[in-house]
C-alpha cells in the first residue's frame, strides 16, 4: 500500500512540475541590432530572470534566420556582413552576450541550414554554441509542438 500511495505521489508531483514547465521558442528575424539587443539580449535575459526568481526555469530556443543570421558569425571576415561597420563595432559585445544566454540560461540557437547556405556562411564562421537546423520553418513547427510558445522578434 505504502509503494501505491509513493508511486500515486511522485505521478502528482511529476505532472504538477510538468505543467509549472516555462517554454518558449523564439522566431528571430530581425537585422536590426537597436531591435535584437532589446528583444532578444536584454528581453530574453529579463524573461530567464524573472523566471528564475520565481523557482522555475525558462526554457528557451532562439530559431535563427531572415536577417538574424550576421548576429551569430564569429569571423565576420569570412562572411558575406564583412563591411557591416556597426555589426564590427558591436560584435565583441554582442558575442558575449549571446555566449552568456547560452552558458548560464541553457538557451538552444539553431540556424536555419538552408538560408545559411543561400547566403554563403560557412559552419566555421559561426559561434559554436549555434546548432544547425535543416529549415527555420521546420524548427519552428517542431517545437511548437513540443509545447513550446511562440514570441515572434522580427
């Protein structure tokens, strides 16, 4: 009976906790740096934060594609933002930034593969904690249908 009344618990406790789970995929489009430091730097921070002080975790997918993706290029050099003058004025910064989410929120980016190739990034030239994925679309839905809510940065 004792094992009955544990398992019954540990099955309240397990669906209790699932429900409480904070998720959220982000569509990440926007070029537009004034946009991607407020919404997704300092926003996506915010969120984990508040998140955090309320004894739950965040977590958070950033999908990457549209203009988003000379954001995640470590060697701008090699890339087709080579003469983005406020991308080369801001990328220290920005790199930062993006490996923090990355290393204290456990946030997941993934770059839509097909669009990386139209615009001829090479998979060297990006951060390494950035995942491939085959298409920003397909992301999406996926993890849309993992229960993950969307927020849209365009």
């Amino acid at each position: 009976m004792k094992k009955i009344i544990m398992l019954a618990l540990i099955f309240i406790f397990s669906f209790s906790y699932a429900q409480d789970e904070k998720k959220v995929i982000v569509d990440l489009k926007t070029g537009d740096i004034k946009k991607f430091k407020f919404y997704l730097l300092s926003g996506l921070t915010s969120m984990a934060e508040y998140y955090k002080n309320n004894l739950e975790e965040l977590k958070a997918v950033v999908v990457i594609h549209g203009d988003a993706y000379k954001f995640f290029i470590k060697d701008l050099q090699n890339s087709p933002y080579k003469n983005d003058k406020e991308l080369k004025k801001n990328q220290k910064e920005l790199g930062e930034r993006l490996k923090n989410l990355s290393k204290i929120y456990h946030v997941r980016f993934e770059m839509c593969e097909i669009g990386m190739k139209n615009k001829k990034i090479p998979k060297e030239s990006l951060y390494p904690f950035v995942k491939l994925s085959y298409s920003a679309g397909v992301s999406l839905v996926d993890w849309q249908n993992k229960g993950y809510a969307y927020l849209p940065i365009h």
